[in-house]
C-alpha cells in the first residue's frame, strides 16, 4: 500500500482541471433536468388540455349512430315537464357526454323521488347530436333528460352575438400568499370556478321556470338534493357555496378599482341555485353586460374581466350555501380527508385533474367511476376507460 501511495504522489493532479470537468458534467446535468421538466409541463399540459382518445371516439360514433339510424323523437309529449315550475329544474351546461351522464345518473339515483326531476343539457351544435343520442339510449330511474343547442335557442334578449359561442364555466387557477405571512411563505393555490356568459341567458332560455339548479359537470351527486328546492334565499339571486380562503381583496389585481367589499368571500360554480324571478326583477343580465363593456375598457385580459365581471356582477346577491352541501378541490387537492368526501353531498373536481382524465387523481377517481354506464356498447367499442 505504501508503494502504491508513494508511486501515486508521484503523479501531479491539477485541481483546476478537475474543477473545470466536474463544473461541466454540473451544467450538462442542470440542462437535462429542465429540458425533461419542460417537456413534463407540456404533456401534462396537453393531457389536460386534449380531449382522450376514447372520449373522441364515442362522440363520433354516437354522431354516426344518430344520423344513421331512424331516432324516434320522443320529447313532444315531455314538453310540458321541460317548462312545469312545479318539477325540480336542474342545468347543465357540457360538451362532454360521459361527464353529463355521471352528473345526472349520479343525481337520480339518490333522489327520493326520481320522478319530479328534470335535467336541462344545455351543450352547443358541434356535441349536440352525439348528447341527443346518448340520452335516448339511456334512462335515468324515472327522471326526464331535455338536450338543447345553445346555439339554435330563440330567445327574446337583444344581444344575439352572446349566443354565437357557447361558453362552458370558467376555471381560474388563483396563488397568493396568506394573509400576515412573510413573502417567503408558499404560495397557496385555488381553483375558482364561476359562470359563463351562456350562463347570463338562463331567465331568458327558460322563461317559465321560477328556480333552477345549476350544476357543472365535473361534479358527482351523493346524497339527494330535494332541500334545494325549499331553501328560502331572502331575495338573493345566486345560492352558492362561498370560498372564504380567497376574499375579492385578494383578486384586486383581477377586479380592479371597482367598488366592492374587499373582505367578502369568492362564489364558487359548481353547484348553485339560482332564483330566476329575482334575476328578472333585478335585470342581471344586463347588469352583467353593462359591466362587462365597463372592465373591458381597461388593460386587463380577457379572462381578469371574465373573472371581475361575474364576482361582480353578484355583489351582495350571493346566498352561502351551507358548506356540507359541497366539497371541492378533488381536481387538484391530494390531501382531502375520506370522511369529509364521504359526508359531502356534493364532490367537485375542480381544477385540472379531471376524473375522466389520465392525470385525473386515482384515489378520487372511484366515487366518479361508480356511475359510469358501463354496459354501453359503445364504451366497449371506444375502449372507454377513464
């Protein structure tokens, strides 16, 4: 050993030339970590973004299906359950087939009374034959499904161009720092769902009906909703569930320099009750519009006045909902508690990890799946399996 020392002191070794080399390897290695983190956010950002394989080919084959084969169109003697104010009313605004589908299984099943309920798909012309077709095909209990185009509803409200593109809720994701915590501190992430500009049509598309529920279709029902129907808003317009994590002070950079309270809680989409008789009275969707022309005007972009516009638009008309009736967050939270996701009434997976989505979070996955319709042929043939 000693031999073996002595011959290797033997040998000069410049330090800066290792130096120089390690540095080397240092960098090439820094590269390829944000090389491959890069090409990880765009494919997840694509998986998120692009409609599944399996999803495009049922849409398709239902599209074929229903021009195809002779459809017996059934609704005329359903008319007059689609304008009875008697039923309970619920909307869907969707362009995805299996999401509605699960919305509404998942609604009827744990309805006292399947009956009384009628759901309203509300999607647009390029999703309207392929929704039309998957729900003559399929039933739900006892309950009656009404498909309709947005885009070929007349209406009597003035403004037509809102009816040239239908819009699905709005999804924002919103990091802030909490509050009295240092600059240091995470930032803290939400996701803040709200209405649509189709959604500011609604009293004039259903101009009969005096209340409705408005549910998004990235939710699952798990217990029955009937109590909706007798919660007493005391002239409010909109029953939500309130995000009291994120207050408009804390979107003012969204809002502008508006007049509002800046410690009130955010309104979440998702599921809400709307009073459609107030709205009328109160003219909202013109309120709605005048404020959209006002934010508009200033540098934000189209999505801040998105936002700004229906937070607003709402101001001190919100109803909260009290918060067993909903539970968000399975879109994006992998910490929600079990027992809180099975007291819920509601599930809401919003944010970008959608159930039916590969990147969707497994765990949260099953209370979704339970109300898939897995019998149907063409799931099979799309090899659907979410």
């Amino acid at each position: 050993m000693e031999n073996v020392i002595a011959k290797a002191k033997t040998f000069p070794v410049d330090c800066n030339n290792v130096d120089k080399k390690l540095r080397q390897i240092l960098d090439l290695t820094e590269e390829e970590t944000s090389f491959h983190m890069k090409q990880s956010a765009f494919l997840y950002q694509l998986a998120v973004q692009t409609m599944p394989k399996g999803l495009h080919c049922l849409s398709m084959r239902l599209l074929v299906e229903y021009f195809k084969s002779p459809v017996h169109d059934n609704e005329f003697p359903l008319s007059e359950r689609y304008s009875n104010p008697s039923l309970q009313h619920y909307v869907i605004f969707s362009t995805n087939v299996l999401a509605a589908s699960v919305v509404i299984n998942s609604t009827a099943v744990h309805a006292r009374e399947s009956g009384n309920l009628v759901f309203h798909v509300l999607t647009d012309g390029l999703n309207y034959f392929a929704m039309k077709l998957w729900f003559l095909r399929n039933t739900y209990r006892e309950a009656t499904v009404q498909v309709l185009n947005v885009e070929n509803v007349t209406l009597k409200y003035h403004d037509k161009e809102a009816l040239k593109r239908m819009s699905l809720p709005l999804e924002y994701r919103v990091s802030f720092h909490a509050v009295n915590n240092p600059p240091a501190t995470h930032l803290r992430t939400e996701y803040v769902s709200i209405f649509s500009h189709t959604h500011y049509l609604l009293p004039y598309i259903f101009e009969k009906l005096k209340r409705v529920v408005v549910l998004d279709d990235d939710v699952v029902v798990q217990q029955d909703l009937s109590d909706l129907w007798n919660v007493d808003m005391g002239g409010k317009v909109n029953g939500a569930l309130q995000l009291c994590s994120v207050h408009l002070g804390q979107l003012r950079s969204f809002l502008g320099k508006g007049n509002f309270d800046e410690n009130s809680c955010a309104w979440m989409s998702g599921l809400n009750v709307i009073d459609l008789v107030r709205w009328r009275e109160l003219d909202l969707t013109k309120t709605y519009w005048k404020l959209g022309q006002e934010v508009s005007k200033g540098t934000g972009s189209a999505e801040a006045v998105a936002l700004s516009t229906s937070l607003l638009t709402f101001q001190d008309l919100v109803y909260p909902l009290d918060g067993v009736w909903a539970l968000s967050g399975l879109g994006y939270d992998y910490g929600i508690d079990v027992q809180a996701i099975k007291k819920a009434k509601v599930l809401h997976y919003n944010g970008q990890m959608k159930p039916w989505l590969e990147v969707g979070i497994p765990k949260y996955k099953q209370y979704w799946k339970r109300f898939l319709n897995r019998d149907d042929q063409f799931l099979g043939e799309c090899n659907v399996n979410p």
